[in-house]
C-alpha cells in the first residue's frame, strides 16, 4: 500500500460524464454534492470533463458552485486506456482529496481503473457521503443483501475515489454563481488497444426515472391480477406503475420497472408505495421524491421512516376508495364542462 501525504491533497474532483457536447445529469448531482463536502473540509471544487464539442457543456454547468473546470478536447466515445490517462494526468497535477464519479457504464468501468493506478481505495454505489472528525471521506453504501449499511473509510491513501448513481443526490443550481475558470487542453492519445468500430444509437424508450409521478407496487400486493388495480390509479394520476425488486423476482413485473439500487433511481413529484416494506437498496432509489405516501398495514414498516405522508392501512381497501375517489372527480369535471 502506499501511503500518501494527505496534506498534498486538497481539493474535490467531479468528472463530468459528457457525450457530443452533453453531460449526463449525474455530473450536476455530484458537484452540488462535492460542494457541501468541501464546506466541511474549506477545499475548492474541480471538474474535469472529455471529449468533443466541450464549448457547449459551459452553460450546462451554469449556477454549479465550480472554481476550475477542466476540459479535455479528445476522442468523444469512451476508451478505457486514454480516458484512464486523461483524468489520470488531472489528479496528478491537481491532487484532488476526494473524486467523485458518476455511477454509469462509463463511471463504473473508469473508477477501478484509477484506483488502481494511484493504489487508492474505491466504494462503488454509494448511496451517502460525509466527512468525519479526521477529515476522511466516509462512503457509505447498502451491503449484505441490503441487511446493512457499511461506512467505507480511506485513510491512508489518496485520491479517495467514490461512484455515486444518478439521481442518489440533488442537483442545485445557485443564482449568481460566478462561472468558474476554464482550463482547455486538446489531447492526442497514443495508439489504444481498444478500438470504437462502430457505434449504434440504442432506441429511446420511456423510462420510470422520467415520470412525475408513480405508483408502486411492492411485497403487499396478493396477486398478479391485483396489478391491474395499481396500473389503474397511476392512469388516473397521469402517472406509471413501478414495482419493487420482489416483484420483478416473482416475474409479475419486468425488470425495467424496477426501484431501488439493482434497478431504477427515481426522484418524482409524487410517488405512492402500495404495500412496500422499504428495504436500504429500495429507498436508496426513490429517497429524493418530493412526495412519498406510503400505504401500509404494518406500523413498523421502515418506508414509514422517510414517509412525507404514512398510510396505516390495507392498500386493497385504500386504493379503490383512491380510485373511486379519482373518477367522481373526473366525472364532475366533465359534467362542469
């Protein structure tokens, strides 16, 4: 192991995922976030971002608590061996405490790689992070099955590198923030062992992470048939239906539905949870939503915990009152009209 000079080390790094021009939301997420963390530790916050047409992500990163961003002009389609160098030469010029990085394809695949080269420590998926008395980054993530929550410490090395997935934190956006001091740098990678031949647009499709509002079903629901009724409630609200992992264990939802830290992160205005007990990797995923009403008939339930509105009661007989409730309102608006 090599031990580091933590001192040397004195600044936060974001890498800002980008493609053709546009960064993934993530980057956002994670500098709102490295900035409450340097508060903590009075470090200034970087960012650093590659690929092509990099002059439009500036006003993407508008009202972002930033003091220098670096961009790296290169190659646009991620290449593990000259993305490894790139962000690689960065941290050693600028000797970041703290590097945070998107929990993407692309995050997941850079971040070990970086750990390895620096012979650092790396906690994927974290779902929280904070800075104890010694001014350690402490990761924190679900493990054993989600029974428990691990609080991850690097010590001795440095960068202390973490993978955080899209949509666990919030954005901000500051009014007035001053925009930070580019740094621009056109990079030639050497020849790499792994060429991009080809590149095929996978087709959009809708997702649950873009719903306003959502209804889940969880472990409560008694039967596949009673799905019809969740689908029904979440058409009248103008929303979609989701579903926790056992569910979609069961083969009564498919896998795309699915909430928590092994399916969708979700942070909509409204999300009611019908019959879900909360376990650490479901409500690492939804967390975020403004609105949590959960319906449930066991009072300990954990979901209660994060609850804005808890429901104690049978989701059988709450929801078609919910329903019939929707209708007589839909009915009166017509007749009104």
């Amino acid at each position: 192991m090599r031990q580091a000079n933590i001192e040397e080390w004195s600044k936060i790094l974001v890498y800002i995922e980008c493609r053709k021009g546009k960064i993934h939301p993530v980057g956002r997420e994670l500098i709102a976030e490295a900035s409450r963390l340097a508060k903590r530790l009075d470090m200034p916050v970087y960012a650093a971002a590659i690929g092509s047409d990099l002059e439009e992500i500036e006003g993407q990163l508008s009202g972002c608590p930033l003091e220098r961003l670096y961009l790296y002009e290169a190659a646009d389609e991620y290449t593990p061996l000259a993305y490894e160098k790139i962000l690689a030469d960065c941290i050693k010029e600028i000797k970041p405490s703290i590097v945070l990085i998107g929990g993407t394809s692309e995050g997941r695949a850079l971040a070990p790689r970086l750990a390895v080269a620096f012979e650092t420590g790396l906690t994927a998926d974290c779902t929280s992070l904070e800075i104890d008395e010694e001014g350690n980054l402490v990761q924190i993530r679900p493990a054993f099955g989600g029974n428990v929550m691990a609080s991850i410490v690097t010590r001795f090395t440095r960068p202390q590198f973490a993978t955080v997935r899209p949509g666990v934190m919030e954005p901000a956006y500051i009014e007035g923030q001053p925009a930070p001091k580019i740094i621009r740098r056109t990079v030639h990678a050497d020849e790499d062992a792994f060429q991009i031949l080809e590149v095929k647009e996978a087709k959009a499709t809708e997702s649950i992470a873009d719903a306003r509002i959502l209804v889940v079903a969880g472990r409560g629901v008694r039967k596949k048939e009673d799905l019809s009724m969740l689908e029904e409630l979440a058409v009248l609200l103008g929303g979609r239906l989701a579903s926790s992992r056992a569910l979609v264990e069961k083969g009564w939802m498919p896998a795309k539905c699915q909430i928590g830290l092994s399916g969708n992160t979700v942070s909509p205005q409204y999300i009611i949870t019908c019959g879900v007990s909360g376990t650490v990797q479901f409500m690492a995923g939804m967390k975020h939503a403004k609105n949590i009403i959960a319906i449930n008939t066991d009072p300990d339930a954990r979901i209660f915990e994060i609850a804005h509105y808890p429901v104690l009661g049978d989701l059988y007989e709450i929801v078609p009152e919910m329903i019939g409730r929707l209708k007589a309102k839909k009915g009166d608006d017509v007749a009104e009209t």
